[in-house]
C-alpha cells in the first residue's frame, strides 16, 4: 500500500506564469522595504521625529503598499477590455494628484 504526499514528480521550476509573476513582485515588493529601511535614521532627523514616529511612518508605508497591492490585484482580475487605457488614466491622474493640494511643497534647486 503505497501513500502519495502530495509531491507531483514535477520539477520546482516548472511553475505556471501566475507563480512567477507573484514571485518577481515579492521580490520588487523587498527590494522596495530595502531601499526605505536604511534612510530611516536620516528620516527621523530631518523631520525631527522619534523614532517610534518613524516607525510608524514605516508601516503606513508597508500598510500604503499591502493595500495598493490588493486593489492593483482586484482591478486586473475583472480584466476589462481597456485596462491600459484605465491604467493610463489612473496614473495621470494621479499625477496630477499634487496640484490640486492646497499646500503644494515647492521645488527648490
């Protein structure tokens, strides 16, 4: 009587597309948190901030991004006919997001 463990005999590389997108975007994912993570300190002192204050900027960050992930997700998977066009105009809009603020920060050089 032989028991099967659920291994397939498959090889580890053979994966579908779907898990290599989700791993290439894990990856992009921590390359983004290590890239953040060491300006923490020059953070906390040009904004005068403790570090638990920076922390906390930190993980609105992780929290901006885990959320930003889900609705990306949720938005691809209806797949509507013109999802570059709505990519497109979601990014211009969003680029034109800081102009309409009250207090735009003015760029020095």
């Amino acid at each position: 009587m032989s028991h099967q463990t659920g291994r397939s005999g498959g090889s580890l590389l053979r994966q579908p597309r779907a898990v290599w997108a989700v791993a290439f975007a894990c990856v992009i994912s921590f390359m983004g948190i290590g890239l953040v993570d060491p300006i923490l300190p020059a953070l906390s002192s040009q904004l005068h901030a403790t570090p638990s204050q920076v922390s906390l900027l930190f993980t609105s960050y992780l929290l901006v991004t885990a959320v930003a992930m889900l609705l990306t997700n949720w938005v691809s998977s209806r797949k509507p006919d013109d999802l570059p066009a709505f990519n497109r105009e979601l990014i211009a809009a969003l680029a034109r997001a800081p102009e309409l603020s009250a207090n735009p920060m003015p760029i020095t050089e």
